[in-house]
C-alpha cells in the first residue's frame, strides 16, 4: 500500500515595509501560489504587515486587535486560498491601549482563528555591531505559552528572540507539540552568527519540526535582515533553506516547501528518548 506524502509547509520569506497595504498585497501573491503548489499551511515572518522601527510614524497603523483590519484581511486570505495560515507577528495595541504586542495568530483554513501568542522575550541589545535595540521601550512582554493543533501536527508558537531560550521550547513540548514556529527577523550579524545554529539546536533537543519564515533583505525603514528560512525535521536535518535575499523580483517575497512527516517526530524520540532519560539534581556547590 502506497504511503500518502507528507503535507507540506510553505515559508513566505519577505522584505516587509512601511506600508500594510503592500505587505497585505504581497501576503495574498505568496498564498496563492503556495495553495497552488500543494501547500497545507503557510507560514509568515515576523512583523510580516508591518516592520518599521520609526515608532512615531508607525503609530498611525497600530491599534487594538479588535479595530485592527489586518486580521480580517489574513482570515479572508486563508479562506480563499483554502489554506491553514500562521501569520508570523504583527503589532498590535493590547487591550488597555498601553503598550505594543508582537503577536501571533493561527489561522484555520476556514478563516477562524485558532491560537494567539505575544512575544515574551524582548530584543534588548547592544551588539557588537553597534546596532542597539530596545523592544521593550515599546512592547509589553506576552505571558502565556500557546500550543495548538494543525493539519501539520501541534505547533508551539514563538517569536524571534524566543529562539534563545531553550526552557521555552521545552515547556511547549511538556505541552504536546512536535513541530514549533519562529517567525523572526534576525539582523545580519546575528543571523550569520547564531540563526542556523540555534534553530538546528532547537529542533535536536526537542525531536520538533522547526519552520522558521523569515525577513531578507534591506527595508524601508534602514534596517536590513538575515534571510535564510529554514524548515527544519526533529533530527536537525534542514529540509528547505531560501536565500539570503529574495530573488524573484517585483513579487517582494521568496517561497519555499518542505514536507511535514507526521511520525518524525516520534522516530527522533524514540531513537534517543530524552524525556525518558532527563534527570533533575540538585547540586550542592
């Protein structure tokens, strides 16, 4: 009896600006053509509707989630294109109107939302590049750990700076999930220096499929990004890898597929079964 393939990921990698309403119009370009290759879901990068560091020019587009258009609009795309969707992070007013959130959101393939997470993990830096970056001197840090169900397996949620945190990634796996989402946008320097490794590491150590989308190139803003999404199994082999920049012209966005095989992560975990072997002891120093 035939095997059924694997479902298959599609990564939008994109060059986001200042202006949602091309963001949007890129997004609908990316989803139609992954629903057209197969794709049961799709994933975004962060701040994949809006990346501009200019906090006062940007406040005109950012309000509550309840008032905001973009979340319709994806909900309007999912369901049009037939397609599960994560829609990387946006920002967002939380709900007393204080402060910023990066959020996340899933998003079913007939438009309802499934999960939200905020960002918990602030890009506070000074790096040796010289690039300083204060996140939380305008977003609140999320709260709550969000793993939920897909056509693609359990999906624990993160964002960007979370990939440096192992114990998050391991309390979503005391919650159930086999494949997680690190939507970001790595600067370069770090990028070069730590992205591959770091989301191989998070992949090995938790027997999870990682689909990272993410932001490349220079934007609008100044700012320039890694590139490189990567979709990785539980074994750490990388099963997809766009490029550094995206490279097909006026379309604003790169996209690449990667099968999703349901029994990875279950093979990887039986072949070194990590819960079963951790151990927790105190040490006396």
């Amino acid at each position: 009896m035939e095997t059924a393939p694997a479902p298959l990921a599609a990564l939008v990698q994109m060059t986001s600006g200042t202006d949602p309403a091309v963001n949007l119009a890129t997004i609908d370009r990316a989803l139609a053509e992954a629903a057209a290759k197969g794709a049961t879901m799709a994933f975004l990068p962060e701040m994949s509707l809006l990346l501009d560091r200019d906090r006062p020019r940007s406040a005109m587009h950012i309000v509550r989630e309840a008032d905001s258009a973009w979340l319709p609009a994806l909900r309007q795309m999912a369901q049009r294109h037939g397609l599960w969707l994560h829609s990387g992070s946006m920002p967002l007013l939380s709900d007393d109107g204080a402060r910023r959130v990066n959020r996340s959101h899933v998003i079913a393939a007939d438009g309802s939302v499934r999960a939200r997470y905020d960002k918990i993990h602030m890009f506070d830096v000074t790096l040796p590049s010289g690039e300083k970056w204060t996140e939380s001197a305008a977003y609140a840090s999320g709260a709550a750990l969000e793993v939920v169900q897909t056509p693609l397996g359990r999906l624990g949620l993160s964002i960007c700076f979370d990939l440096r945190f192992p114990e998050l990634y391991r309390a979503l796996v005391d919650r159930g999930a086999d494949l997680i989402a690190v939507p970001a946008a790595f600067t370069v320097s770090t990028g070069e220096a730590h992205w591959h490794i770091l989301l191989r590491a998070r992949a090995i150590e938790t027997a999870c499929h990682v689909v990272a989308a993410a932001q490349s190139g220079t934007h609008a803003d100044g700012r320039a990004t890694y590139g490189h999404s990567l979709a990785i199994d539980p074994w750490g082999t990388v099963l997809a890898e766009a490029t550094a920049g995206n490279a097909d012209g006026d379309r604003g966005y790169d996209l690449i597929l990667a099968p999703i095989a349901a029994d990875a992560a279950a093979r990887a975990r039986q072949a070194i079964p990590l819960a079963r072997s951790r151990a927790v002891r105190s040490i006396e120093i």
